[in-house]
C-alpha cells in the first residue's frame, strides 16, 4: 500500500521481492511545499517497502538534500570509518563512492561493516549519466530468503569477520578511512568500536566482527545485512585478485572476510551470496533531479558502469524517533 501521498502519481515497481516505490510529484515548482505535504507518506513508503524514487523532485541546491533527508530521515551523519573515496560536499552532504564509471558496485547495506551505520540513505542525482550508472535496490528479507539455510544459520551464529589493511597507493590510507593524521584518535575510536588493530609502521591491519542478520526495528523482518560478499577476495575482479593476493596474501589485502569464526567463506558460497543479489536487483534509470530514499536495513543498494559525466550526491541519517 502506498497510502497518503498528495499531488502525486505513484507506482510500486516489483521484482523479485524487491519494491521501489516511484512518485511523480504534481506541483508547479514549490517543491519544498510537496515535500511538506507527503513527508508522512514518504517515510512511511520507505519503510513499508524500503526504497522510494521521486522523479524531477525539484531539488536545487546540494543544502537541501540534507534538510529535507533531516525532514525525513532523522539526524544527519559524518562518513566514518570509510571504505570507499568519497568528497564532502558540503555540510554532511558527500559524493558517492569515486570509483570510475567502468566498475560496478555489489549491492550493500551501507557502512554494515560498521557499529554506526545510517538508519536511512538518501540519494540526490545532481547529473545523470549519458547512459547506465543506475543505483539499483534489492530487498534484505529477499535476499536472505534465497541463500541455503545452512549458510544463513551458519552466519546467524557467527556473524561476519572483515578484516582491512590500510595502506598508501592500495585502497584507502588509515588517515583516509578514519579522517585523521593521528594515530591516537584512530587507536580511541577503533576501542570505542570493537575494532582490534596492528601497527606495521604505517601500515594499520584491523579485524572486527560484526553480525550477518539484523532485524528490522520497525517492521520486525529478518533481513540479510552485511558486506561479506562485498569485502571478500573474490570480489576482486581475477586479474586484480591474484595479483594482489601474490603482493600481500589474504590477511594484507585491503578488504577480506570471513565467517565471524575466522574460517573461510567458500567461492561457491560467495556465488550463493552473489546470485541471491543479481536475481533481486530492481534497476530504475536516473533522471538529473531525481531522489531516492532507501531504508538501508530493509533494502541493499549499489552502482551500475556508465558513459559520460554522473554526479550523485548522499544524505546517511540516524532515525531519532
Ligand atoms: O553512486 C551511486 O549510485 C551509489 C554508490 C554507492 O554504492 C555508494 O556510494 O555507497
């Protein structure tokens, strides 16, 4: 049900579990009036079915994704803990992942490696790309529905190991991952966080467990949520992988895991995972303006390859009631 939307045309696309509610706002310009109007309806949608797309939203100015994230959302987040480039933008306003437009990024909860990870993401296409570059969704509930159960109990019990190095000139540095040059505050803010670290010079190895499941405090729903699939070496596309596991082995690449145990996750199940995402994933086209908002408990995110210039920019935010 999409209830309680005014001035609007909405649509629930599904696929495969997955749902992403479009709206096409009727309003003659005063956007932030519309956006008055349906932010009851918004939140609702978002966390009912876990993704909402509001086409031509009539955003302008990068400040106010994060007004109207705060609007909608809650309380707006820093990018800690990082794992992928990102530039702030301005305020908490940041691009999304840097990567270049040939790569594709695997679905994912968004900072589920971490203990402070953002209730709700919100998107903001600022420039559309000539072609492809989609921020595709997929359910957390349907993922999960399709991996053999013996993996999902197996996860359950473990939870999830992510280990990291940091390193200049391969993935991120420790000062870019944690936002500073001092070493003091990475070692306070990793003991603040259940992070175990190792010094090599500059170098900094961390190891930290987390869980694979997590249930919806909202709607009650079981949900696969975590980045295991992602942080692990075979995610690597294979020229890159060996090559890298010949430079550093599996405990110095830049991103690994494991079952929270410490055994390894198989190739075969790393394709389960894979494949449960791939027959989920629900694509919409962006148009410049567009705005998504997605529950990031409830529903995965990630990025298609495109041609030509793209800007998105994101809004993480805390629910606070
Ligand atoms: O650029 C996008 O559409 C999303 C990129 C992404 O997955 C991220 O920044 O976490």
């Amino acid at each position: 049900m999409t209830a309680g939307f005014s001035d609007a045309d909405v649509e629930t696309l599904e696929h495969n579990g997955t749902r992403l509610v479009r709206v096409h706002p009727r309003h003659d310009g005063a956007h932030r009036d519309w956006f008055t109007r349906n932010t009851e309806a918004l939140r609702a949608a978002m966390y009912e079915h876990g993704a909402v797309l509001v086409k031509r939203s009539g955003l302008a100015e990068q400040a106010e994704l994060a007004v109207l994230a705060e609007e909608i959302g809650g309380r707006t987040l820093e990018y800690n803990e990082r794992s992928t480039p990102r530039s702030r933008v301005t305020g908490k306003v940041y691009t999304s992942t840097e990567y270049p437009a040939d790569q594709t990024i695997a679905q994912h909860n968004e900072a589920s490696y971490s203990e402070a990870w953002p209730h709700n993401v919100f998107f903001f296409c600022a420039l559309a790309a000539k072609a492809g570059g989609e921020t595709p969704v997929a359910d957390s509930a349907a993922v999960l529905d399709r991996l053999p159960a013996g993996l999902v109990e197996r996860f359950a019990e473990h939870g999830v190991l992510y280990t990291r190095t940091y390193r200049n000139g391969m993935g991120l540095s420790w000062q870019e991952g944690f936002q500073t040059d001092d070493k003091g505050q990475v070692e306070s803010y990793c003991s603040d966080h259940n992070i175990q670290t190792e010094w090599d010079g500059d170098v900094l190895r961390t190891r930290q467990r987390r869980p694979a499941l997590m249930v919806h405090p909202v709607t009650g729903k079981r949900v696969w949520f975590n980045q295991a699939h992602l942080f692990h070496v075979n995610a690597l596309p294979e020229d890159v992988r060996e090559g890298l596991l010949e430079l550093c082995g599996p405990d110095g690449l830049p991103r690994n895991a494991y079952y929270g145990d410490g055994s390894p996750i198989t190739a075969d199940e790393h394709a389960a995972i894979t494949a449960a995402y791939e027959e989920t994933t629900l694509a919409e086209e962006w148009s410049t303006g567009d705005l998504m908002m997605v529950d990031n408990i409830l529903t995965t995110h990630g990025r298609r390859p495109f041609t030509g210039e793209r800007k998105v920019l994101v809004a993480m935010t805390q629910r606070t009631s």
